[in-house]
C-alpha cells in the first residue's frame, strides 16, 4: 500500500493506492496523518481510487485515522469509494460515520 499527500489550500488530500488490509502497511497511512495533524492540518481527504479492496484489519486503519483526526478537532472526508467498499461500510454500519463523496474536487469543497 502506498499513500502520497498534496495540499490543496488548507487540505490534505492523502492518496492510497493498493490493498488496505492493515498490518504493518496500514501504519504509513495513520503516520502520515499524525504527521500532518502535528503540523496543524485540520482538513482531510483520503483519497480510496486506488484502494481495490479493504479487509476488517484496514477497517480498523480507516477508523483510527477518523479518530485522531476527529480528536485534534479536524474532519475527514472519503472520496472515490468504490462499490464494493462502499457497501462493506453498509454492512459495518461505517457509512453513517465517513463522509464520503464521489469526486476529489466534491470533497475539498465541502470544507467550505
């Protein structure tokens, strides 16, 4: 799994590519996150268009990502959710707590 950040204004838009199945892989996306949390970023976007598949251990990835963000008072938004995983957030009942949108652009510019 690979995960790459750009800021958009005050946005990062944090890009994962490949299988997010948790483990020791999943740690580049929490220490990313906590990197940018450190440096004061507020506003985030996970970008999943690269994300195939998502297991219960990356579930738990996405979820510790949501709180530490949530706990430095920012907000997370989810874009380009494929189909497969956006219903294995209906099934885990996720998708009442991720924001999610299709696009990338349709995210950033719901911090506004």
């Amino acid at each position: 799994m690979k995960v790459k950040t750009e800021m958009e204004g005050d946005v990062a838009v944090v890009h994962v590519s490949g299988k997010l199945m948790g483990g020791p892989e999943s740690e580049n996306l929490r220490n990313e996150i906590k990197r940018l949390i450190d440096e004061g970023t507020k506003k985030f976007v996970v970008n999943l268009h690269g994300v195939p598949w998502i297991n219960s251990t990356g579930l738990g990835a996405l979820m510790s990502v949501y709180t530490s963000v949530q706990r430095s008072e920012g907000s997370l938004k989810l874009c380009h959710v494929s189909d497969r995983i956006q219903s294995l957030f209906m099934i885990t009942k996720l998708l009442t707590i991720f924001d999610t949108h299709t696009s990338e652009k349709e995210a950033i510019e719901a911090f506004k």
